[in-house]
C-alpha cells in the first residue's frame, strides 16, 4: 500500500505554485496526498489534480480568534487522519504537526516559504511577533528536516537556531508555452507594450504604487496588474486619481494556466520589492521565475537574491531607485533597443532550462528517502 502523506497549509490552496509543486514530487515518490487548507469567500475552485485536497470552512478569518480555531481544528484533523509522513507550510500550521509527529511517531518536514518573523504584518507588532518568535525557537531546533527558499534566509535559520536548513527555490516546472490565447482575445491592446506585474501578494511596499505613477511617464504602454493583495484596492484609487485608467488594467487572481496566457503576451515583467524589512531583503519571489519561464525581460529592484539571478543569466536590468520617473525611465531604456531586448529573451530562454522545479526537488526527493528509513 501506498505510504499517506499528509501536506498543511494556511491558504486556500488553488494558486500556492510551491505548495502544488511539491504534492506533484511527494505523488511521483509513491505517496497518496491530502493537502489540506481553508475555503475562503471568494476562494476559486481547486483545479482536478492527482493528489487529494481538504479545506477547512472556519467560523474566523482574521486575528487571533482565526489563529486559534485554526490550530485546534488542524490538531484534529491531523490526530483523526492516519499519516506516514506530515509535511507542514511555514510557521502558522508548524504546531499542531509537531505535536502530531510526537503523539503518532511519524516525521515531519517543514518548509518555511518566507522569514517568517520578519514579515511586514508583524514589524509594528512586537506582541505578536514576541508569540511566532517564541515558537520558532521552541519548535525549529527541534526539527529533522526543514526547508526554505533561498540561501539568504537559511543562512539566517542556521545562525539563529543551529539546525541544517535545505534549499528548495520557488522554481516553476519546465513547460512548453502554450499556444497563445490572442491579445484580442484576452482583452488587452495589440499596439502597446505589455508591462506586468503578477502574483498572489501585491502588498504594500512591493513598488506596486511607483509602477503606477511611473505610468504618467510613459506613452505606448499599459501597466497589466494581474492578482491579489492588501495594496490592489489603493492602486485602483491612484490609477484613478492620477487619470490613468487607459494606462492601467487590473485583473483578479487566476488559476496558473490562465495566468500564463497573460504573462507570455508580456514586453516587461515587473518585480519591484522594496528592502523595508528582511523578508523583502532576502525575498526571490515566484513571479521572477515566472516571467523567465515564459521568456519574459524582467526589471526588478536590485535585492541580494533577485539581482543575483538578474546578473548571474543577464535576462534583464535591474532599477537604481524607486522614483517613478526612474522607472519609467528604465522600461524606455528596455523597450528601446530592440537587439539588447532580444538578447534578454533568448537568454530566459536558456535560463528557464536550468532554473526549474525538475532540476531544484532534488533536495526534496532525497529528504523523502530520509523520512522514509524514519
């Protein structure tokens, strides 16, 4: 019989690109999953997969009461739900899966997507980050088997608590680009370039606001704002109320294939974090390696691991500041020349070769036959 694998996550599991990826490698590796998150309001329908799933419905969405019942109700399902293996998603489901680990003898991976503690939610919080910090130190050197997204943050878990931290990058899988959805078709202007900024997390301090201002500086392009986040309701506002609504278009979230038909049609792939906090410092987020696997040029903020990827396979240029006439003034410089735009296109295209998930589980794959001699 296949070995039961048991994945948490505090999202509602549809767009986590990581956290489908690693259910695809835990099912390739011979284990039956259940992964296991909440069902929001808007919460889109999870996409048929080859792996199980389970959303909470909770009576809480935000603060501390959510925090509880969600802990309690995982405590549950984890202790009524046999497991040969538990495989928890950063700090907020690490609890109750150590607890589980201990009661039923089972291992534990932890896979921490970001510096927790140094999330910007928590900086002007001391209480609540005293709490998660108290619990990453509790729980951390405890653990067998952890991962994270990049050196930068593992070199801070490993000097703060002394246990070995595997790195496991935001990788996309290899993908033939589909055939293109027409820019007719998908509702944005055939004569304009496309400048994009995507992702589930398009939140304050992100440079999302100077993406839009900078557009008053430019002429023949739209700013295409594709997902979600605490910021989008405000950038609405500024789009507004500088009239650029004819320069900016906003779309919600999208299941990843449907995202992908956007991104391709793409001139410019924006990634724009400020460095406000050390989450954001060390941050590689999902949407640079997106935007290399559909061929796009990036322009990014120069942060230690992003600027490392711009440089280390020239696929596009990074910005000296967060002014938006400096940003305006480097996409012109992108979109000028049309030779040194191709070399960045065809140097994603090599780069997307290397820079894959089929290339980056490794560490997972051999964790697993670790776990499995457990």
């Amino acid at each position: 019989m296949k070995k039961k694998v048991i994945v948490s996550v505090i999202n509602d599991l549809v767009t986590d690109q990581r956290v489908h990826r690693t259910c695809l490698t835990l099912t390739e590796n011979g284990y039956e999953v259940l992964l296991v998150g909440r069902l929001l309001k808007h919460s889109l329908k999870v996409p048929s997969r080859p792996y199980s799933n389970f959303r909470m419905q909770l009576l809480f969405t935000k603060g501390v009461p959510f925090y509880m019942e969600f802990q309690i109700r995982l405590f549950f399902f984890l202790l009524f739900h046999k497991a040969d293996l538990l495989f928890s998603n950063d700090l907020d489901t690490l609890l109750p899966n150590y607890i589980i680990s201990k009661l039923k003898n089972v291992p534990l991976i932890y896979d921490s997507h970001e510096y927790f503690t140094g999330v910007p939610e928590l900086q002007d919080h001391p209480v609540k980050r005293g709490i998660w910090k108290s619990l990453e130190k509790l729980l951390i050197p405890r653990l067998k088997y952890m991962f994270t997204v990049n050196d930068s943050i593992a070199k801070l878990y490993k000097d703060e608590f002394g246990i070995d931290v595997k790195v496991m990058r935001n990788l996309p899988m290899k993908r033939v680009l589909p055939v293109k959805a027409t820019r007719e078709s998908l509702g944005i202007p055939t004569n304009k370039n496309i400048i994009l900024l995507q992702g589930a997390g398009i939140n304050i301090n992100r440079g999302a606001e100077e993406a839009v201002q900078a557009m008053a500086h430019l002429n023949d392009c739209l700013l295409l704002i594709i997902g979600g986040g605490d910021a989008v309701e405000n950038l609405k506002k500024l789009s507004n109320e500088l009239n650029l609504n004819e320069k900016v278009k906003f779309l919600p979230k999208l299941p990843f294939e449907e995202l992908l038909q956007y991104t391709i049609h793409a001139d410019v792939g924006l990634t724009l974090d400020k460095d406000t906090n050390i989450n954001y410092r060390y941050s590689l987020p999902n949407k640079l390696f997106d935007y290399i696997q559909a061929e796009v040029p990036v322009l990014a903020s120069p942060l230690v691991e992003i600027k490392k990827i711009i440089d280390e396979y020239n696929v596009g240029t990074c910005i000296e500041s967060h002014n938006p006439e400096e940003i305006a003034s480097k996409i012109k410089y992108m979109l000028m020349d049309k030779e040194r735009w191709n070399t960045w296109k065809a140097n994603a295209a090599k780069a997307k070769e290397v820079l894959c998930w089929e290339n980056e589980k490794k560490n997972l794959v051999a964790t697993l036959q670790k776990a499995n001699s457990y």
